[in-house]
C-alpha cells in the first residue's frame, strides 16, 4: 500500500513539476453543445483548430454543468467554475460576501491575471478579480456587429494582442470568453454557406411538430416545435461555432509564434449545452444531454495526446485540476475535484453526477443510467445512456427498472444534502423508497 501510494505522489509530483510556472490560456464559449465539435463526432462540424487541440490533449466527453437557479444558465455556470461552489450555494454569493475567484488565486500564486469577453457571474466585477481586462461584454447581446467590429473578432483579436504584447517575467492567465454561439446568432455569409439546411441531419430525439415538452419551461421557438425550424437554428449555430474556431486558430498561432505554446496549458470548454428541439426542448433550461453537457478538452505537458475520457464528470472541476496541476499552495476549498486521478489512470470518477433546474427539474446519473425527477408533476424519466444516448426511451414503468431507480433515488437524496438543495421530493421519495 505505501509503494502504491509513493508512486502515485511521485507521478502527481511529475506533473505538478513539469507544469509549474506554465502559462495558463482558458477559452470558453457559450451555448455550445458536444454535437458542434468534429472531434466528438460531428463528422459536418469544421472545427479544425478546437480538434487540433483535442488530438494533443485529453476530451472529456461526459462533462456536466450541475445546473441552474436562472433563465441565464451561464450565471450559474461560470459561477460555479470561478468561486467553486455547488450550485445552490453559488446562488446566494453577492459582491459583499463573494470568495476568492479562481483568477485571484492565480494572482495569489504569481500569475499575471488577464480577461477578454464574456463576464456572466456572481461576485465581483471582472475587472476586480483580474490585473487587466479587455472588452467585457454583457451575458445577452443585442447584436454581434458593433462598431468596432464583430463581437468574436473583438473578443479574438484583444486575446491576440495581449499574447502578442506580454513581456511580463510572471506567467499569465488569460481568459478569454466567447459569447459565441449565443444568440443572436449573427456572422458572415461565408459561415452559413458551410452548413447548408438540406445537409443537416436531425437526432431521433427531434421529432417534427411536436408539442413543447409539458415538465419544461423557457422555450425559444414557437409551439409546436418545427424541423424546417430546427435546421436553420442548427446552421447558425454551427456558422458561429466555426467563425470562433478560426479565431481561435489565430490565437493558438499567436502563442506559437511567441514560443509560448509548449510552455502553456490550454483550455477549452463552455458553460453549457443547448437543445434544437431534441425532447420537445428548443432551449437550455433542461436536464436532456445536449443542454447539460459541454467540450471539456485539456492540453497539457504530461497529458497523453488524442485521450478520451467518457467517464462524467463536472465542467467545473477544471478550477482544482488547474490549481493541482500548478502545484498551487493553500488552494481554496473548491467543492468540485480535480480531474488528474482520472487523467492519470490512477482514480475513478465520482459515483454519481447530481444535476438540478430551478426547484422543478431533478436529475441523478450513475452507471450509465440516468433518472428524471418533474417535482411539481411527480412525472419520472428513466434512460439507459449507453444504448439510448438520444433519451428516447424511457423506461421507467419496466418492471426491470425498479430496483435501479431506487438506488438512483436514493443517491438523490444524498445529494440534496450534499447541496443543501432544499426542493421537496418526499412524495416521490415516499412512493418509491417505501
């Protein structure tokens, strides 16, 4: 047992040492689902330089956004990932009583700390949690096209210009936030012309003229939902997600030519997912795999290139992976994990992933299964996500299922004491665990 656990210390220490005093580049966008990366599937999508960093480090390709207490599901996302609380104590972080940010941290530990783009969180204002920022832009924009150009290249080239400008001895942090592809989903011609409508394929899970989904509020079309519809929102979304990989493409290339781009650890993630109309669903406020999963691709020394990892995890365990891999002293007590016992072969994932909307959606996933849980309307879904990843099927009323939604149940109710998620499922829990 002490030669297992020296050798796992010497092999964290490897990582931590090789990665110390590295650069940090941490890109998110907004809105974007798993099915707008080539690399995880999308074999329409053109995405070559978020690929590119896929094929050099690990893609997490079952990463979950815990939720929402907001319409704006990013809120709720982003902050989780700067203040590293669950969800429902992230709801009650104001500017008075707001944690150490993650980019403070980085600060604490000798970064140079720098932000560009989207600010949608709690707390404090970007501009007093990082040395330097840039065009901050608003969580909902009235439109792309401003002034001084569009909303992306904005966003893109003020990253390009601080890379290309540093001459700090201190390593830095660089945020830099997309609002692509949010809506309103506006770019160039030549976007829209690579995704013609008549090329695009729906889910099993869309199904034209269906009716909104009864248990699911804030939808973004109207009732009921259209594929014609679908596909278009589909085109533009893809557009956007292709103007901002070429623009990422720029500043991956500013890094290079800086001689920056091995001494860097980068990321690429978003908030969280989106739904077209999957499910009967044209929005995010929902707990269906497209709207709580997002890319979660981490390139780094010491990472095994084009690595994939399937097991679940939360998008907002990439703030103590970062710090654990930096070797940071004193971290702050995130409630999220580090994510290198799992990239490191030498631990698992949790047991189950707890995801929440509002007080009128519960979900519980484990093993491969996931269980929905409509508190107001006592309605249960129930989906094998290995053979039904689309959530087509439910099976909650197979005789089969019983004894796996009693444990899925039972793990819920673990979690919202966990979380301190105080929404009442007695009823459900007194019908089924009884």
């Amino acid at each position: 047992m002490k030669k297992k656990l020296c050798s796992l210390l010497f092999y964290f220490g490897c990582i931590t040492v090789s990665n110390a005093q590295m650069n940090v580049l941490f890109i998110e966008s907004d809105d974007q689902s798993n099915q707008t990366v080539q690399a995880y599937g999308n074999k329409k999508m053109i995405t070559p330089n978020i690929d590119a960093l896929a094929s050099e480090g690990v893609s997490f390709t079952a990463a979950y956004n815990m939720g929402c207490w907001s319409p704006a599901v990013c809120i709720p996302s982003r902050t989780m990932l700067f203040y590293g609380k669950y969800l429902w104590e992230s709801q009650n972080i104001s500017k008075q009583n707001s944690p150490k940010a993650l980019s403070e941290e980085f600060k604490d530990n000798g970064y140079y700390t720098f932000m560009t783009g989207k600010w949608h969180a709690m707390g404090k204002n970007a501009t007093e949690v990082f040395d330097q920022t840039g065009s901050i832009q608003p969580g909902q924009l009235k439109t792309y096209n401003a002034p001084a150009g569009h909303i992306t290249d904005i966003t893109a080239n003020e990253a390009v210009a601080f890379l290309k400008n540093y001459n700090d001895k201190k390593p830095f942090f660089a945020y830099v936030a997309f609002n692509a592809p949010h809506v309103p989903r506006q770019t160039e011609q030549k976007y829209y012309d690579l995704y013609p409508t008549e090329g695009i394929t729906l889910p099993p899970s869309m199904v034209d003229k269906s009716p909104f989904n009864p248990n699911v509020k804030y939808q973004y079309t109207s009732n009921p939902i259209r594929a014609a519809e679908m596909k278009k929102t589909v085109q533009q979304n893809n557009a956007m997600v292709t103007h901002m990989d070429t623009r990422i493409g720029e500043i991956i290339q500013a890094l290079k030519d800086k001689n920056l781009y091995n001494k860097t650890i980068i990321v690429f993630t978003s908030d969280h997912g989106i739904n077209f109309g999957e499910n009967a669903v044209a929005g995010k406020v929902c707990l269906y795999e497209p709207s709580v999963t997002a890319p979660l691709i981490i390139k780094a020394p010491k990472i095994a290139a084009n690595s994939k990892i399937d097991q679940r995890v939360y998008l907002q365990d990439i703030g103590p992976t970062l710090t654990d891999m930096l070797g940071f002293k004193n971290s702050k007590d995130s409630k999220f994990q580090s994510l290198i016992p799992i990239i490191t072969k030498k631990g698992k994932a949790r047991e189950s992933i707890y995801l929440a909307m509002f007080d009128d959606q519960r979900a519980i996933i484990a093993k491969n299964k996931k269980l929905i849980v409509y508190p107001k309307t006592a309605d249960l879904e129930y989906y094998d996500l290995i053979k039904d990843p689309w959530e087509t099927n439910n099976l909650i009323k197979a005789t089969s299922s019983k004894a796996n939604i009693k444990l899925l149940l039972k793990q819920l109710k673990d979690w919202q004491a966990e979380t301190n998620d105080l929404t009442d499922l007695s009823p459900i829990y007194n019908q089924y665990l009884n």
